[in-house]
C-alpha cells in the first residue's frame, strides 16, 4: 500500500479546520499546529453565503451548520436619517441562501468533523514560519518535512512573512465591533436581517441562534465615540439610529468584544514550492460583504481537490491559485467599495450618497460584482 501523504497546517481557525478536513478527506495525513492553548473563535455572529454553505456540504458538516444557525430572508437596507429603504436585488432576482450562525458553534462543528475525520489538533504549538521544501518552523526548530504546508495563520501570518509573499497589509481606517443581544419574545427580526446606515455608521442585525441576535456596529476610525466600545457608548448609536434604541440597549455596559480595525492583505502569490498560504493569511479583506471567511471555507476545500492525486505539487497549486484568485481579488475591492460607500463616504456629500445609491444599488454591473464570490463556481 502506498504511504498516505501528509500535510501540516498552521493555524485552527476557519481557513485551517476547512482545509484540515478536505485533505483527510481526499487521504491526506493531517496534522494542524494552533498557537493559542485552546481551540477557540473569537467573535460573535457570522454570515455564511451560499458559496460557504456548498462547500460546508463537501465537509459533511452542513445540515449541523442549518440546524444550529438561522436561516436569513428578506434582507433591508436602510440609509439616512431618514431610514429610506435601497432596494439590494433587483425585481424578481432569487436571493442567495445565507445563514447566520454563532462564530463559536460554527468552529466547533468544523473542529469536531476535522477530528472525526482523523486530522491531529496540537494546541500551544506556536509557528514561526516554513521553508518552501514544505517543514514548519518552531521555537525548537524544524519539524519533519510534508508533501504540502498550508499556511492559514490569520492576517498576520508567519508562514507568509516568511517565504517573502507578503506584499501589502492594508489598514483600512474602518472597523467594527460585534457583539450578541438577547432574543426577546416579539421581536421583528426572527428571520429577517437588516442594516442600516446613517452617516459613516452602520449597524447590522440578524438572528444568530434561537437566543441571540448577532449585532455589528461599523464606523470609520476617527469617529471615537462609535469606535470606542469599552464602555458602550449607547447614547452616540441611538443619536445616529433611533429606531433601533430597544435592541441597542440590550448591549452591556461593558460587552465582550471591542472595536476591530479591518485590513486588505495583498500578497504576491499563494504558494512557494511546497508551502500554500489560504484564508486570511492569503486573501484578508474587509468583512463589508460577509465573504472573507466564506471564500476562507471554499478556498480551502478546493485546495485539496487542486492537490488530490499530484505528483508535482508546487505545479498543483500554481494551477489552483491561476483558477481561483481572480474572483477572490474582486471580492476584496468589492468589499472594500462598499466599506468606502458605507462608512468612508464623504460627509458633506451624504445627500448624494442618498440619491445615488438607491438607483446604483440595481445596476447589473454592481449587482454582478457584488455577487461574484456567491455566484463563483470553482474550477477546480
Ligand atoms: C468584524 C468582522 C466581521 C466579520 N464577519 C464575517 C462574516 O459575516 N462572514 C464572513 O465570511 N467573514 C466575516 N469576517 C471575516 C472572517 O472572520 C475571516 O475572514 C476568517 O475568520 C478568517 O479565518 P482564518 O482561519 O483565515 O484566520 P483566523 O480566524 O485569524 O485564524 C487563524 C488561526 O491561526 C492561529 N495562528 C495565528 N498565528 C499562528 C502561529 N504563528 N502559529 C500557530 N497558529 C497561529 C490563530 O490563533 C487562529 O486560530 C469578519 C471579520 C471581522 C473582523
């Protein structure tokens, strides 16, 4: 019998339990190298698009997914003072599937079909870097070298930094703070999501699970009295959106989670030799469309069909990057568009963002590139 290939994988976030898994799954021997002294997800809710939802269904993990998370329709934007509805889709057009979930569940299910499928967790294994022939780097020194090694080491990814890919980490000068509210009998929004802008602030709010919304609460860096959220500053988000005063005081004097800057990282490619970057560490962006850990998921999983069965796996991965970072690269500035529409847009233009948007909104051009991650159909 020929001897199972293996694959070491930095980072158990998203990205590396994704890829974990979809390597064992085509054979691989799998063993991913988490720094932090649990397996854990930070944050509270997350969006997870059509695109992720498919590839969840390659993982196995899908129906656990939709039976643990909230099925969400009838999206609104809101915008301006005066809350004046933008019409997202055009007459007719189908909405995409989403489901919001808790960060935390949808990490554990992935870690759990990881597990199941045979893949070795090591938590407070701490990585420095790798080199291209395909050995991770440690405080002790090289470990034992692999057919492939996958960096999904977050934004500010070691793996990356050391095989020289890193281009550019962007700060994006916007950010967000995310955080759970109670559910309460009579609420309008059991399946129902909305966001709503008022000058560069954005909240958005969905059902997560059956006892927590998820609430996000984006500005731009300089606006201090949105950004800094330790303690809540209810007073400044219901001046700038009334409307939702009941839920925003449902937040905690003092919530879990802070403000979170955004970053865009550029690199110059996905792979040396042996070695692949995926998830953040690759492909970072803003979370402004909800796509950064949906493309994470999908990316992944099409990295172990890109590798499955090659001979010559730096060729392999060429191929997979040549395939699949075009769409990718245009969700990024996709993403960031909207960010600049939504919280970077000039204040003293506000008025025009409010005629304009509503009739750009429903172009196809921005229709189609808005959708490009949901509507992409992997090559590979
Ligand atoms: C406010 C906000 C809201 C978002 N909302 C959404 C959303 O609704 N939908 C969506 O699709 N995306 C969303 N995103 C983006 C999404 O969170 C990320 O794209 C995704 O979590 C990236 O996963 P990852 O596994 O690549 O990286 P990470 O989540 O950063 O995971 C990296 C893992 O590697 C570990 N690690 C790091 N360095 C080392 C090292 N040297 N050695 C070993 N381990 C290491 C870390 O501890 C971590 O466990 C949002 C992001 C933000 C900031």
């Amino acid at each position: 019998m020929s001897r199972s290939r293996v694959a070491e994988i930095a980072g158990a976030g998203l990205a590396g339990l994704a890829a974990a898994t979809a390597l064992a799954q085509q054979g691989w021997k799998v063993r991913v190298h988490e720094k932090g002294k649990d397996l854990r997800e930070i944050g509270a809710g997350i969006y997870l698009w059509q695109n992720a939802l498919d590839a969840l269904r390659t993982l196995g993990v899908y129906d656990q997914v939709a039976t643990t998370g909230v099925r969400s329709e009838k999206p609104r934007l809101l915008q301006d003072h005066k809350a004046r509805e933008v019409k997202l889709r055009r007459e007719g057009d189908a909405d995409p599937e989403l489901i919001v979930i808790l960060r935390t569940e949808l990490h554990r299910i992935l870690a759990e079909q990881a597990v199941k499928e045979g893949v070795e967790i090591v938590t407070n294994s701490r990585v420095l870097g790798a080199d291209p022939e395909g050995r991770l780097e440690f405080p002790g020194g090289y470990g034992p070298k692999a057919d492939l090694v996958v960096g999904a080491d977050g934004v500010f990814s070691r793996v990356r930094d050391s095989l020289r890919l890193t281009e550019r980490i962007i700060d994006l000068k916007d950010g967000c703070g995310r955080h759970l509210i109670p559910r309460m009998e009579g609420d309008g929004l059991s399946r129902q999501r909305i966001e709503m802008w008022n000058g560069g602030r954005r909240i958005g709010m969905a059902a997560a699970s059956k006892e927590y919304h998820y609430v996000f609460l984006c500005c731009p860096e300089h606006d201090t009295a949105g950004r800094i959220q330790q303690p809540f500053n209810l007073e400044a988000w219901v001046d700038s959106h009334p409307i939702y005063e009941e839920y925003l005081s449902r937040l905690p004097r003092h919530p879990e989670e802070y403000w979170r800057p955004f970053f865009n990282v550029f690199c110059s490619a996905w792979s040396r030799g042996n070695v692949c970057i995926v998830g953040d560490a690759a492909h970072g962006m803003s979370p402004n469309l909800g796509q950064g850990a949906c493309v994470a998921i999908v990316n992944a999983t099409v990295l172990a069909r890109a590798v499955a069965e090659k001979n010559d796996i730096p060729a392999a991965l060429a191929k997979w990057e040549e395939m699949e970072r075009p769409y990718i690269d245009q969700t990024q500035k996709m993403s960031y568009l909207y960010g600049y529409i939504g919280t970077r847009w000039p204040q003293k233009l506000l008025g025009l963002r409010s005629r304009i948007l509503p009739i750009v909104a429903r172009t196809n051009a921005l229709q189609r590139n808005l959708r490009c991650a949901v509507d992409h159909k992997p090559g590979i």
